[in-house]
C-alpha cells in the first residue's frame, strides 16, 4: 500500500515545495512534479491495459469449456478421488 500512495505523495509535495518557495526556486519541485504525473499516468495504462487483455481472455473462453476449479469427469473432490 505505501508504494500505491508514493506517486501521489511525491506530486503532493512538489506542490507543497512549490507554494512556499519564490521566484526561480520553485523550478526546483518541477522534476519530482513530473516524475509523479508520469508514475501515475504509466500506472494508469498498466492497469488499463491489464484489464483490456483480461476481458478479451474472458471473451474467448469458450462457455462450455470446463475450468481448473470445476470438478472433473470422476465427481467430488480433487483428482477424481472422493472424500
């Protein structure tokens, strides 16, 4: 969780860095500002991305088309093996 809350805790303080500074020396939070803009948006296509191939796998699959946490041919329990 402490790394979900860095890009956005570093773009918060830039900001902060950048309100209480003046003149030329608020150029000096314009790096970490961006880093974390662009951490965010790289997050954002990851995950997006991420999403897109899962929904296509879903789509797919065949409905019909037994899965790994359905039982097999032999019935209850694992391996066929009744319990």
């Amino acid at each position: 969780m402490v790394l979900a809350l860095s890009a956005p805790l570093l773009i918060l303080l830039a900001l902060v860095s950048m309100a209480s500074r003046r003149g030329t020396q608020r150029l000096e939070a314009v790096p970490a500002l961006m880093i974390g803009t662009g951490l965010l948006v790289s997050s954002g296509l990851r995950r997006a991305q991420r999403r897109r191939i899962l929904l296509e796998a879903l789509r797919l699959a065949a409905p019909g088309q037994a899965s790994s946490t359905e039982q097999g041919p032999g019935g209850s329990g694992v391996n066929g093996v009744g319990g």
